[in-house]
C-alpha cells in the first residue's frame, strides 16, 4: 500500500467512523439527502481519486479508489460515492472534464437515450431502468444514439420524470424518462462494445469490493456480540456451535478480502477479466453464508430495526444481484476457458501456464 493510500484510507475512515452513523443511515433510507457527509467527502477529495491532479483529480490509482470503496461498503455509506468516482474514471478516459456533484451512471446493452440535434440545441428523449441513485444526481453518463454512431453523454439531469424504486437496501434504483431540450451536452462517439464492457468490470468490481468491506464489519460485530451475550452464565463464544460460525464467518471474509485485493491488483496492471470475475462469484457467494450465519449468531435482535446488522446484510443481498449475480460471472469464466486455445483446465483456474496471458482469448 503506497503511502498516499494509507493517508487516504486513514482520513476516510476517521470521516466515515465519526459521521456514518445508524441514525444517519436510516434517515437516508426515509429520503433524506446527507448534504454534510457529501461535503466531506468531496472536501477529501475522494470523488477524484485516481485521476492526476494535473488533471482536477486527487491522484493515486484506481486500486486506491477501490480500496476507498471498501470502506464505503464498511460503513454502509448511503451516497452515490462509487457511481461518481466510476463516472469520473469513465470521464477521464474520455477526456472531459471531472465532477463533484453528486453523479450516476447507466451503461448497458439494451438501454439508450436517442439525440437530435436541433438550432437551438439538442433534443433528448428516452427511458432508462434501475439508475443508481437518480434521484438526487444531478449529471447522468450514459450512452446515447444519434444517427448510426453511438456517443458517450453526460447529460444534466433537469426536468425529467423519475419513477422512484429502491433496491433491497433502501438504496435508489429509479427509472429516468427523458423527453426535454438541451442547450449544451458533452458527446463523444464510442465503440459501444468495449465501453458498455469496461463499465461493467469497474462496476462488478467495486460491488465486489464493498461486500468485502461490509462482510469485514459484520464479522467484528459478530465477534464482539458473541463476547458480550451470555447464555447459561457464560459468553456463547465459548459453545461449540457458535465458534463454528464464528470460523466459518471468518474463513469467508478472509477469502473475500485476498480475492477482491487480487482483483484489484490485476486491474490496475492488466484489467484481466478472470481475477475480477472471480471475485464477483467468490464475494456473492461468500454474502449468502455471511448474512445467514450473522443472523443466525445474533438472534432476534439482528433483524429489529434498533440493531445496525440489518443494514449490512440487507446490502449484501442487493449488492450480490446487481452488475450480474455469481452465474453470470461464473458464466464469463466458463466462455473464457472454453475459448483458451492451450490452457489446460487446471492451468486455467491455478493460473500456471506460462502463456497465460496470451493463451486465452475471448470471442465476442
């Protein structure tokens, strides 16, 4: 870890612990903007990340971006904080300009906005599904048709029809219907393909990476709750069945966390879809027992509204859904294999062949 990542990681963490708290989670999940928590954030820089500073960006890589995120998926950050940094990525790549507004992305196969350009500007019109947080971003990037090209768009979004919808988590997955003239718009023409692809290794990522930072807090609160509720005179850490649990939690954080550290790592160097996609399949695994067994361990309690766990677990199971569950990825792992041309299956999963890099090639 490079010494800006430990003063970054260090310094959101001291905002997060200090002022993340249950109470605030809540009201965010009733509909209330955390203006100040923003603030904070964006005074740390932490929507810049791995964009140079020549550049209006923070420095550091994506790897510290990503290991930011865990923290986000730590403390179970109500905030567009992973769709902005992504969109800023996305933007950097692209050569426009940062934000640090509160911004969100939608980047798929089967959804665009069409554009048409007017003498006063442009006409926008389309419906996009399941937008992160659209309701309080106040830009959207998404990709746009106009004529046979497809073009990267950051569009302002002022007076469209949002049609609120939550995921599991009491997050804001809303649909964004678009009908309306814009002066100005940032456009640049894409290869659909490779974007829409590139989008969704970030976003796998960084959903991967957050379940392994939820799972890390979950585990300490097990831990400490076990410590502290006693049954028969005694602190039920101590009975066999509980200590089970207790290894068996621990064993699925621990892999979550060194393959989400791998992963983050192979991005940064090679972008090679085999670590990523592992992690999504290993950390969406890894929430079903994780969730289970913490409920389990705590009882009745962990699922009251007055105990915080339920807000952890409740993002485990969106979290696993979304940017493809553990069979699609598992899926894109078995295509690969299946289009190696000299890996053997065990080369391949162990990665040992010394032409591992060039001897797996996907087919579109």
């Amino acid at each position: 870890m490079s010494d800006m990542r430990d003063l970054m990681v260090e310094l959101a963490e001291k905002i997060l612990k200090e002022n993340c708290t249950k109470e605030l989670i809540d009201q965010a999940e009733d509909g209330t903007w955390q203006q100040k928590l923003w603030d904070l954030l964006e005074e740390a820089g932490i929507f810049t990340i791995g964009i140079p500073e020549e550049n209006g960006g923070t420095g550091g890589d994506y790897a510290d971006g990503f290991h930011i995120l865990r923290l986000i998926g730590k403390y179970a950050v109500p905030l567009p904080v992973s769709e902005t940094l992504i969109v800023n990525w996305l933007l950097h790549d692209s050569g426009f300009q940062t934000e640090t507004v509160p911004t969100t992305l939608s980047i798929k196969n089967d959804e665009h906005i069409h554009i048409y350009e007017k003498e006063n500007g442009f006409h926008v019109s389309g419906t996009l599904t399941d937008v992160p947080w659209g309701r309080y971003a106040k830009k959207l990037l998404t990709l746009a048709k106009i004529g046979n090209e497809t073009h990267l768009v950051l569009l302002p979004l002022e007076n469209v029809q949002i049609e609120k919808m939550n995921n599991l988590a009491g997050e804001p997955m809303d649909t964004i219907k678009i009908d309306q003239l814009v002066a100005q718009l940032q456009l640049k023409v894409v290869d659909e393909a490779a974007l829409i692809e590139r989008a969704q290794q970030i976003l796998a990522l960084s959903k991967a990476v957050m379940i392994s930072g939820a799972m890390e807090i979950i585990l300490d609160m097990t831990v400490q709750y076990t410590r502290e509720r006693e049954q028969f005179g005694r602190p039920i850490h101590r009975q066999q069945a509980v200590q089970q649990y207790l290894a068996i939690l621990a064993g699925e954080t621990a892999a979550s966390l060194t393959i989400t550290n791998k992963a983050i790592e192979t991005f940064q160097q090679n972008n090679d879809v085999y670590e990523l996609a592992s992690a999504k399949v290993k950390t969406n695994e890894a929430a079903g027992k994780v969730a289970e067994l913490a409920h389990q361990v705590h009882g009745a309690i962990g699922v009251t509204h007055e105990h915080r766990l339920h807000q952890l677990t409740r993002r485990l199971w969106s979290w696993r859904e979304e940017v493809g569950n553990e069979n699609d990825w598992a899926e894109k792992l078995a295509i690969k294999f299946l289009n190696s041309e000299d890996a053997t299956l065990w080369e391949f999963l162990t990665r040992t062949n010394s032409k591992k890099s060039s001897g797996v090639k996907v087919k579109d």
